[in-house]
C-alpha cells in the first residue's frame, strides 16, 4: 500500500518533540512542548486528525516565538501525520515551508535527511517517481552483489529509506526481490529489535512468495506479520496486511474470504481518514461484488472510490454504513 512505509518512520521523526521540556523554559515554550507531545500521543493512537489539530497549535505557538527548532519539529509532524492520511498535497507543501525554515536557520545537519525522506514519500504518493528516487538516492547505502550494504545506513530515516526503495520495486514489478534481500541485509545489521519493521519485511516476503505461486508461505508471512501489528495495536500495519490478505484470496477466487478480510481493512481505513488506504480496499471490494454477482454493493463501492478520489469532505461514517455491514 502506498503509505505504508509512514508507519514505521513515525517513531523516528515524532520522537524529536517527545521528550519533556526544561521546567526552566517559559512558560509560552512549555505549553507549545505539550502540544507537541498531545500530538504525539494522538498519533499513536491513530487519531490523525486530533494530532494535526495539536501539532498546528504547537506550530502556531511556536512561529509567534519565532522558535526555528520548534516550528521545523511541528512542520515536520504536520506533514508526517498529512502522509499517513494519504494527503501528499498538503504534505508536500508543508515539507517545503519546513525546507525552507531548515535552510534560513541552518539545521540542515538535524533535520536534512528526515526532510528529503518525507519529500521522497509525498513525490512518490503524487506518483512523482523520478523526484522520489532524486529525494531517495543519497539516503540509500551502497549495496554489493551479494545485496549487502557496503556503506553506512544513515540511522533510522536510511533503514526507512531502502523501507520505501524496495516498495517501490514492489510496486513497480521490478528488482523487487534485489531490494527485499538487501533490506533483509539491513534489518539485520542496523535494526534488529524494530518489531515494525520486522513486520513490513514480513510483508514483504509475503508479496514475493505470492507472486512465486508459494501461497501456503504468503500466508504465513502474513500471518505473523498481523500478530505484530496487534501486538503493537498498529492500525495502519494491520489494515494494510489484511488489505493484502484480502488480495491474496482474491486471487485464489475465495470470495467470502476476500470479502471479510478487505471489510475488516475497510473499517480500519475509514477509522483513521485513510483515503489511498480505503480507495485500494473499496476496489478490491467492487472486485469481489462484481465476481459474486452483488451488482449493487458493487456500484456503491464504486461511488465511494470516486468520492474518495475527489478533495471534497467525506462522510466516513456514512461510507461505512453502506459499504460494510453491520457485526
């Protein structure tokens, strides 16, 4: 799924604004410190909308203080939170104004990389392919024949940019099993105890054990990706490996089986204002009416795909009334 990888750099990039503030700084500066962290906590929770209202505050706050770190670290936040709702757009402008802040205030060294990884993943979600890669390229290690990096990994944001690399391969059909061994390489050199991460390799095999006709093993994979993701109570991981479970049985022509697991995706999706995330299940949900002959679940799925795809305001719980029946 196209926002998938957000997932795994929230902790990354939110972690900055988490800490807890001097009790000797002002007054104005500690209550721009709680928003941030409010946001924090409200991005964990997958409540996005809740954390873009905090972390506007807190940017707000922090720009009438003139306060470059703090206004970068809310900007950066705005557009994280932006990307996980799949509104590249309004990522894309705000990573720009925090670009632009970056480089005026010289923070460039603390907040250079964590940028281009975001522009890279709101270029990508604008199908903007080649200004991904450009955005991508110098985070990316050097990797030998052998898929083994030959360069240092530039931390969490170059572990979450060969994250993104190789999704683009997977996407794009090609060198997908290249970049899923060489981000195999990486997980166990740089980031052995991320569970998340450990979650989307999974995934990743998964894909490329579907794709061998290995669905005993796709399966698997994702299965044990699922159990992180509800271990972690990860609702984007766990929406996105149903929505890939669906597809699965899609392809085996397991109808009931596609359509519970791309509902269960579904309400997910519609929970947390995911619009690219639900866009994928609603098709695949219209696939599954059109094949059992539910012409009419069918076109209401498509109805809502088409106002998904539109930037009017959606009515969520509408969408889930009339898409996904009730327990």
């Amino acid at each position: 799924m196209r926002n998938a990888i957000v997932v795994l750099l929230a902790a990354a990039l939110l972690a900055g604004c988490a800490g807890s503030p001097p009790q000797t700084a002002p007054a104005s500066v500690r209550t721009a410190e709680r928003y941030l962290r409010n946001g924090v906590q409200a991005f964990h929770d997958s409540d996005y909308a809740g954390a873009a209202a905090l972390f506007g505050k807190a940017h707000g706050l922090y720009r009438s203080l003139d306060h470059g770190e703090g206004m970068t670290l809310a900007a950066i936040n705005l557009a994280e939170t932006a990307l996980l709702m799949g509104s590249y757009a309004r990522a894309d402008a705000q990573i720009r104004a925090a670009d632009a802040m970056v480089e005026a205030r010289g923070l460039q060294a603390r907040f250079g990389a964590r940028l281009a990884l975001l522009e890279a993943t709101a270029a990508y979600g604008l199908d903007e392919k080649e200004r991904a890669l450009a955005r991508l390229a110098p985070l990316l290690p050097a990797f030998a024949a052998d898929h083994r990096p030959t360069s240092p990994v530039q931390g969490d944001v170059g572990v979450a940019a060969v994250v993104l690399r190789t999704r683009m391969a997977f996407d794009a059909g090609e060198g997908a099993s290249n970049w899923m061994y060489r981000l195999e390489n990486v997980v166990r050199k740089d980031a052995p105890d991320d569970a998340m991460l450990r979650a989307r390799l999974w995934r990743f095999q998964g894909l490329l054990a579907q794709r061998a006709g290995d669905n005993a093993l796709a399966r698997e994979r994702f299965e044990a990706a699922l159990a992180l993701y509800r271990q972690h109570a990860n609702r984007p991981g766990t929406a996105a490996v149903l929505y890939e479970f669906g597809q699965l049985a899609l392809a085996m022509q397991q109808w009931g089986e596609a359509q519970d697991y791309l509902e269960r995706a579904l309400y997910i999706h519609t929970w947390i204002l995911d619009r690219p995330g639900a866009v994928l299940s609603l098709q695949a949900l219209a696939e599954v009416h059109q094949a059992t002959g539910a012409e009419g679940q069918a076109r209401v799925a498509a109805h809502w795909t088409d106002a998904l795809r539109g930037n009017g305001a959606v009515n969520w719980p509408e969408l889930r009334d009339q898409v996904i029946p009730a327990p």
